[in-house]
C-alpha cells in the first residue's frame, strides 16, 4: 500500500495541485492521478479560510467515492460545514464565512450539487482510517492508542478536535493537551489540525498540518517511505497562528 497523506489544505487549491505535481501525480480530468498507482490521502479540513474550499471538497468527493482511488477522514471544520449543509445552526466564524460566501455566490443547482456531494463525502467517511494491516492510522487531530478503531463520542471528540481539556485561551481557542508526547502505540499515527512550521515527528507521529492557509507550507507524508515532501503557500504569512511545542 503506497499512499501520499496531504494535511490540511483549508481551500488552497494551487498549494494542492503543486504538491500532488511534485509528488508524480498528474492532473487528468480535473483530478489528481499517480502513474503507478499511489494514493492520496486527506487529514481533513479541507475548507475554510481559503480561496477555493469547495472546489478541494469536490475533488476530494471525485477522488473518493467517485473514482475510489483516496482515502479521506474530516476535520472540525468538515464536521462544521456538514452541519450547515444539513441546515444546523452554527456559527458563521473561523473560516466558514470564507466557504459560505463562496456557496452564496453560487447558481441554485450549483449549491445542491456541493452540498449533497459533501454531505455524501463526510457521511461516507470514518472519524479515522486505520489501513496498512493496523500499521498506519489518520486521524484529523490525533488518536490515544485505546481510542484505535473505536468510534464512541469520546473518540469523535478526540479525533475532530484533539485531547481538549473544556479550558479556553484568551483568544477563545481550547486547551489542548500534548496527546503526541505520550504516544507509545506501535501504529504510524499521521494527522494536523494544529499548525507548525514544520512537520512534527515525535513518538511515532507525524503532523503534517504546515499551516497553508496561513502562508506557511502544505504537506505530504509518503508511505511507507516516510518521505516528507511539502510546497510553499502563496497565502499571507501569519505568525501568530502557528503552535511552538517544548
């Protein structure tokens, strides 16, 4: 099983199209295709804040359950978009007035035909893979050994949105423990959700989140090379949205 394992591409389309290029995919049809037969994989977050999120989220569907050539678990923000598509009342804020005013500007059939491919996709979608035999598992913001392969409310809230402790910063975001730290699992546990500036590899992990949408970089993890490649953002650099680990 050879796989390319993309992190979160939050609406940037080009980032996505020039990794996929410098990882051997070619473009056919609108759609990333590797010559010998890899595959993609995504982390989640696939929209908000950039400029092109629903267009990602339709490739990602062709990619997926169209072609059945990738693999595909959502983040927070996929969970918050599927929400809204589903005509649930949240909040329009940390990036999904971005996705919105792009799906407003769309014509009627345009919008139906969005809404229900992603609808289809996230409903398609486990919380987290576990491929390779159980060697390799993806999960949008990380997994505790004992939550593998189990999809309770706990593992649902752990996978979107990490090893939360119910605080707040000042800034409103949560407190997140550092679960990574103390991984000691023998699965490959590759994810992003949390921007850094480069790939973190500790303990068997692999965040691969290089903050694309907030100029940073946009990440592949190659398995079972466990090769690294990644592509500068063309979006505005923003410091303070990347997370320094001791």
């Amino acid at each position: 099983m050879k796989i390319d394992i993309i992190g979160d591409i939050h609406g940037c389309l080009p980032e996505f199209e020039a990794l996929t290029k410098k990882c051997g995919y070619e473009w056919k049809e609108g759609i990333p295709v590797h010559p010998e037969d890899r595959r993609l994989a995504f982390v989640g977050d696939l929209t908000d804040r950039g400029p092109a999120s629903l267009k990602v989220a339709e490739i990602v569907w062709r990619l997926v359950i169209e072609q059945k050539q990738a693999f595909y678990t959502p983040g927070n923000h996929c969970n918050k978009l599927y929400r809204y598509f589903l005509g649930s009342k949240v909040q329009e804020t940390h990036g999904l007035e971005t996705t919105v005013a792009e799906y407003k500007s769309l014509a009627k059939k345009d919008q139906q035909s969005i809404r229900n491919k992603f609808v289809d996709l996230y409903e398609k979608s486990p919380l987290h893979l576990v491929l390779d035999q159980k060697q390799l598992v993806i999960a949008h913001a990380g997994i505790k050994e004992e939550f593998i392969g189990k999809t309770n409310s706990k593992v649902k809230t752990f996978v979107l949105y990490g090893d939360i402790t119910g605080e707040k910063h000042p800034d409103g975001s949560p407190v997140r423990r550092d679960w990574a730290k103390h991984y000691t699992g023998k699965a490959i546990i590759v994810y992003g959700h949390t921007p850094v500036k480069e790939p973190r590899v500790i303990n068997n992990t692999y965040n691969i989140d290089t903050g694309a949408v907030f100029g940073g970089k946009l990440t592949a993890l190659r398995y079972p090379e466990l090769e690294i490649v990644s592509v500068d953002s063309t979006m505005p650099y923003i410091k303070e949205k990347f997370k320094d680990f001791d």
